[in-house]
C-alpha cells in the first residue's frame, strides 16, 4: 500500500510540468498564508490576553483565499472552490476596516457654532 502510494508520488512529481509547478506553488503558498492567519489572530490575543481578530488576520484570509481558490479553479475541483468563497466575507471584513480608517470629523456640543 505504501509502495503503491510512493510508486504513484514518483509517477506524478516525474511528469510534472513547469506550468503545473507554478500553479502548485501557487495553491501551496496560498495555504500556508491562510493557514498562516491563525497564527497571527493567536500572537495577537495573547500579547493582548484576550480573543482579538487584528487586520492582519483579515489580509491573510483575503489573500490566502484566493490563491486556494485560483488553485481549485486551475485543478477544476469544486470541493476547493467552494470551500473559498469565504474570500467574499473577508473581503467585506476589509471593506469595513477601510471604511473606517477613513477621516474622522470632530463631534461638537449641539449647542455651540462653529468658528
């Protein structure tokens, strides 16, 4: 069983184009970036020592989403493509962090004019 497995690894690495090389490390790197994002919302709770979710967080999602799903796109496999269409959540996560950072006007007492 093990040796069929291997037999079948050595098959598929030995014919492995260029092309198919690119999208593998592609799909690789977009994993290990979304994976990675785990990595970064624990770093920051702990430093904070509480359950926090910084922006970064959000970045990863993003971007490691989409590299996955480009991947199952490429490899026309719908159980990876479906399981990236969280990028749209994320991508609204962004939206309103940006949207939020944008310039704050200085709230006044009602009863006073300006200048």
């Amino acid at each position: 069983m093990i040796a069929d497995f291997l037999a079948k690894l050595s098959a598929w690495w030995t014919n492995i184009t260029p092309a198919e090389m690119w999208w593998l490390a592609l799909g690789l790197l977009g994993q290990v970036m979304f994976t990675g994002r785990w990595f970064v919302q624990w770093i920051a709770s702990e430093k904070a020592r509480r359950s926090i979710v910084p922006e970064t967080f959000w970045y990863f999602s993003f971007v490691g989403g989409l590299m996955v799903m480009a991947y199952g796109i490429h490899k026309a496999d719908p159980v990876i493509i479906l399981g990236q269409f969280g990028v749209f959540i994320y991508g609204r996560n962004l939206y309103f962090l940006w949207k939020n950072k944008g310039p704050k006007t200085e709230a006044r007492p009602a009863d006073t004019k300006p200048g």
